[in-house]
C-alpha cells in the first residue's frame, strides 16, 4: 500500500469582499476582493506548511467558480475533488472594525453551489485513498442537509478507514440555531479523533452536563469537568482550543488549551496587535493538525504550534495563513519579538 500523505479538507469557499480603511459598509463605495471559507482556509495554510492538501466542495462553472479555484491552486492546493454545478458563489460582506467597534460579517451564502451536492459526484474510494487526514467543520453542517449529509458521511468513511478526522465546531448563531444544530453535531461526534471546541459547545450544543456546584467555577474547572466526559463519550483523541481576550478590535489576546482522556494544558497568553482577525480559528487548527502530523502523541507541542500560527495569522490580510514552518518556528523561538530577520 502506497504511504498516506494526502490531507483533505471539505467545505464551502466564498468571495470575500471587505470595507477598506475600517470603514463601514454603509459608507463605503468599494470593497476588497479575496476568497476564502473556513475549511478551505486550513487547506490553504498547511499547503504553506508543506503538507499535500486537496479541497473538496462544488463550485458553479463561471468565472467566480474560476476564480476560487485559481485562489486555491496559487497557494498549492489541489483542486482535483472539486466539481461544477449550479450557478451561485457564496459571498461573504465584511465591515472591520476599529478601536472598540466590532467587526461584522453579512452572508449571502443562501442556495450557493455546495447546497446542491450529491454524495453520486464523489467517489470516496478515490478521495480518500493515501489520505491521513480529513478536516471539516460545524459551518458545513449548518448550510443545509445536503450538505449536512455529505460532511457525516464523508467523516464516517473516514473513521472506517483509518484516516484521522478532525471536527472544528464553528457554531455560527447567523446560520442556525443551537436546537437546529444539536442533532448534526451529535450525529458527527461519533467519527472524529480531534475536535476542537469550547466548554459552551460542549454543554450547549452536544448537552454534556456540568456537575453541580461548578457554575461558577473558572473556565478552566468547567472544561476539566465537562471535556472528559465528551471524550470518554465518543472516544476522541483530543479536544483543543483557545481563550481570547479582547481589549479592542485591534489588541486582543490568545491563548491556547488541549484536553485529553489524562492530560491538559493551558497555554500561556500572546497578546498583539490585529491586522485581520478573520481566519484565525483556522490557522490554530491548521497549526495543530501540523502539530499532530508531526507527533500524534505530542500535543503539548501542536497546541504551541496551533497559537503561534493563529496569533501570526492576526498579522496577514485575508482569510488564510500563508507562512511557512520556517516563518512560524522563528516566531516561536522569538517569543513574539517582531526583529527584522537578516
């Protein structure tokens, strides 16, 4: 059997169009153009890592499918397992925020391309063969059931054929509501070795009960609580994630957390300055996937690399981090200290 390498990722890739000079979309009269989605922006990022990466999802044959596909490709990408069909680009409006004024985000996503996916226009066989590693997450379960569908089952082939699946929640309240997710989410669980998720998604979303007398608890104490209890519960390998502080729109601070069945750790905190904060859940799971690539039994390492992959990610326009190892391994060795590398 030829060796694994390839990692696939799957979800829907959109046009993004961005207020420029922090203005708001009522004010503006031009947007800045880009693409991304997160899947695709993980797919993107461990491309820039060194890592074999394919996209799948189903895009319409015009010139904005065109486009997303050419996006993907110059960043090395594969884009053999995407199909064509149906006529609608998702997009996305963003209006960045300054100072203490939130960032926005609008979609017009509704009937897009992926919505119409058949599980007949894929050959998991194919897909999958050589695959390690599958990544979806939540934002694919909410768009619709067919592509609701899709993502189960691709995660359930891949859980019966060895390759590792990982799952970002990516709860997202403009697409869904918490009761209309719960059974999606519950339905993934069982097939996936890495989540990457928060105390709330697991108490809320998948209704994994916090013992009495811990309420007001610290974050950390609640996560020690519940994440075991979700772990024993569908047999996952690890659960990650991230405690963020935000001061303003522009300085925030990170943190980076794994759980295992005996096992945690928290991270201490980055704090930084944010160019485009877009993404940057992304690019942690992008770092820890690489992480766990690299040593499936290391995690304390992944969830650094993880950090450190999103906090730089703050630092980059558009929806992917597109550093190398190399960028991102001198920015660990030197704690976050922005010197001219010569």
């Amino acid at each position: 059997m030829a060796k694994k390498e390839k990692i696939i990722t799957f979800g829907e890739i959109m046009l993004r169009l961005s207020t420029p000079d922090h203005q708001t979309i009522n004010q503006t009269h031009s947007y800045l153009a880009n693409y991304g989605g997160g899947e695709a922006n993980v797919a993107v990022a461990l491309s820039h890592m060194g890592h074999k990466t394919y996209f799948m999802s189903k895009l319409p044959p015009n010139q904005l499918g065109d486009g997303a596909i050419a996006h993907l490709m110059e960043h090395g990408v594969n884009t053999d397992y995407i199909v064509r069909g149906s006529t609608i680009l998702g997009i996305y409006f963003l209006e960045t925020g300054f100072g203490g004024r939130p960032s926005k985000v609008i979609y017009n996503r509704k009937h897009s391309a992926i919505t119409r996916i058949d599980l007949s226009e894929f050959d998991f066989d194919e897909v999958f063969c050589d695959a390690t590693w599958f990544h979806v997450s939540g934002i694919s379960l909410a768009l619709n059931e067919r592509v609701a569908k899709f993502a189960v089952e691709a995660a359930k082939y891949c859980h019966e054929h060895g390759v590792k699946v990982s799952f970002d929640f990516n709860y997202r309240a403009k697409l869904w509501t918490i009761e209309e997710a719960r059974p999606w989410y519950k339905k993934m669980m069982p097939y996936v070795d890495v989540v990457f998720a928060s105390f709330y998604d697991c108490n809320t979303i998948l209704e994994i009960p916090l013992d009495d007398g811990l309420e007001d608890k610290s974050m950390h104490e609640k996560r020690l609580n519940v994440f075991p209890k979700m772990i024993e519960k569908y047999g996952l390998s690890y659960v990650f994630g991230t405690d963020r502080v935000v001061y303003s729109s522009t300085d925030n601070s990170l943190a980076g957390y794994y759980y295992s069945k005996d096992t945690f750790e928290l991270t201490n905190p980055i704090r930084f300055m944010i160019y485009d904060r877009i993404g940057g859940g992304d690019a942690f799971a992008s770092g820890v996937i690489h992480g766990l690539l690299k040593d499936y039994n290391d995690p304390h390492y992944a969830v650094l690399y993880g950090l450190n992959t999103s906090v730089l990610k703050h630092t980059i326009y558009g929806d992917a981090c597109v550093l190398s190892c190399e960028d991102i391994e001198q920015f660990m060795a030197s704690n976050g200290t922005a010197e001219v590398q010569r």
